[in-house]
C-alpha cells in the first residue's frame, strides 16, 4: 500500500535534501565519525518512515541465530524512551523506560536488547560484560551511521521506489542510497520486485520476507485500534482474515496511551455492537498495566506480527560466511 504523498511539502524537500549532502559530507571528512565495537554488527533498516517491518525481521533473525547456539543481543534507540542513558533492557520494564520495540524485543526473543540515543554507547554497555553476547544486531539502524556495520540488511518495497523524499514523502533517503546495503530484503508477495533489482543493478543478495498476521478468531463485530505508521494495513489485515471492523482509531505512531484515550475505545466499540476490541503487539506493549483494565464483556485481543526468511537456512549460512563464523560453530 503507497503512503499518501504531501505534495503542498515539497517545496521543503530540497532543504531535506541539504541536510543528507550536508551529513553526507561530515561522515566523509571524518567530523561525523563512525566508531567500531569489538564484535560484529548486522543492520536491519529501511529507507521509509516505519511500517516496513524491521522490527518482526530482527526478531526473527535474533532467534534463528540463537537457535544455532550465536551469542546474539540487539541494540536500539529506544524511541520515545524518557531516559537517555545507555540500559539494557527488562522484559518487565515499561516503554516509557525503554521504547515499546526494545521491549517487544526483549519479550519476544528472550536475548538481551540494550538501548542509548548513540548506538555504539549501547554496544558498549553490551560489550562490558565478559559473558555477553558476540554478535550485534542493529534495530532501525540503515541510517545511523555512526556506528560500523559489518552487514547492512535493507528492507524495500515497491512503494518506496514510487516514493518521494521527507518531508513531501516519505523516504529517509533517496532510493539510491540502497547501493550501500549488503542484502536486500523485499516483501515475499512482490517478487517482480527482485526483477527490477536486478535491472536497476543490483547485484547483491535479495531475501524475500513473508509478513504474517496471526489474528485470532472472534465472532461478532470488534473495535479495533493502533498506533503505528500504517494503520490502515493494520485493519484491512484483519478484514483479510475474516473479522468484521465495526470501529477503527487510529492513533500517531508510537502513541502513549491514557485512561481517558481506553475510556472513549470502550464507549466508541460499545456502541458499534462490538464484542471485543483488537491492537497490535507494540501498541500492547505501550499499553502497559493499563491493558489489565479491559472487562471480561469487552476483552482486549492482540494481534502478532511475524516475519519470516524464505530459506531461512540458505539465509543464515550465507550470513556466518559473510561474517567469517564457521558454521555449526557455537563458541560465540
């Protein structure tokens, strides 16, 4: 699904554009350095604003790593986190400690996830504990680079070659930039996508990605509700899998929840007829304790986003070799 273009913006786009030259050109002379950690680090990125499922695809590849006995952890900004000191996040915590993609993160995986506004401070922090991991993954990290990669992992779709430029669009870069990935990730059902790679010259490994929903069955009408940057895949996903959207709220991206926000979700399904309301994972995460306040009448469901390598296999060895890891190799 194409984002809506702001075309009464692009005027400001070519003052965008200075801004990319300009960093451009710091990270060239060396004014904008980029620091080294000891172990390798792998990125995980994209070249739009959300939505394009970087954080399912860290998350599957942190666990098939994991499964074939990597020391791997994960290091994030921590978006919307009200702290800016390096911490290693607890599964326990609250998004407001830690950002809701650390924290889903952490919950969904299991392995150590550590955030700071510089991620080289994370791996830092990672890196001090002689028993930690020895493989980085890089949360959203195409264009933080501060910090070396060893791998750069791009998601792309066909929407973002029709895209424009922020703040008219919604490209963090122009699409040309994906010449500095290492892979190219693209959505599983776009495999013409892989065809107009390879015309346009690419010449490196492309991965397609299968985005899946898990939505639970429900009879009856339900309320339905997300903060993420595409609601609207969000909703028709869930009309995709057979369930009747009486209400849909939409809230911004990385919304942060009150009582009086879950007060009018309640009052609006309610009235709909609806027999439940449904979000997304990371909205629960966000949600916090406040998700404990749903009556039995009207049942909060949470919907699981999931992505998965298609040879997955053929994926992670290519990886090890990349990285120099002998296979079967579980020392690190």
């Amino acid at each position: 699904m194409t984002a809506p273009l702001r075309t009464w913006l692009a005027p400001l786009t070519p003052i965008y554009r200075l801004g990319l030259a300009l960093r451009e050109s710091r990270l060239a002379s060396g004014k904008e350095p980029v620091r080294r950690l000891h172990f390798p680090v792998v990125s995980i990125g994209n070249l739009s604003t959300g939505g394009a499922g970087k954080t399912p695809l860290t998350i599957a590849l942190a666990r098939s790593l994991s499964e074939r006995g990597l020391r791997v952890d994960v290091l994030s900004r921590g978006y919307g986190r009200q702290y800016d000191a390096p911490a290693r996040v607890r599964p326990d915590g609250t998004a407001v400690e830690f950002g809701d993609e650390p924290l889903l993160i952490a919950r969904a995986t299991g392995l150590p996830v550590f955030v700071a506004p510089q991620r080289y401070d994370a791996g830092l922090l990672a890196e001090s504990d002689p028993g930690g991991a020895a493989l980085h993954l890089l949360d959203d990290g195409f264009q933080h680079r501060q910090l070396h990669r060893d791998v750069d992992i791009l998601l792309v779709n066909r929407a973002d070659w029709s895209d424009r430029l922020l703040p008219a669009g919604n490209l963090r870069e122009p699409i040309h930039v994906a010449r500095r990935a290492t892979v190219v990730a693209i959505p599983a059902d776009e495999s013409r996508l892989s065809d107009d790679l390879r015309t346009w010259g690419w010449r490196g490994p492309i991965w397609p990605i299968k985005r899946l929903m898990e939505v639970p069955p429900i009879s009856g009408a339900v309320g339905a509700f997300c903060g993420i940057a595409h609601p609207d895949q969000f909703f028709a996903g869930l009309e995709h899998a057979g369930l009747r959207v009486a209400v849909r709220t939409a809230f911004r991206d990385h919304h942060g929840f009150t009582v009086g926000d879950l007060d009018r979700l309640r009052a609006s399904a309610r009235s709909a007829g609806a027999v439940a309301l449904v979000t997304t994972e990371k909205d629960l995460v966000r949600l916090g304790r406040l998700a404990d306040s749903f009556p039995p009448t009207l049942p909060l469901t949470t919907v699981r986003l999931r992505a998965e390598i298609e040879d997955e296999t053929q994926a992670v060895h290519w990886l090890l070799h990349r990285l120099n890891i002998p296979l079967g190799h579980t020392a690190l």
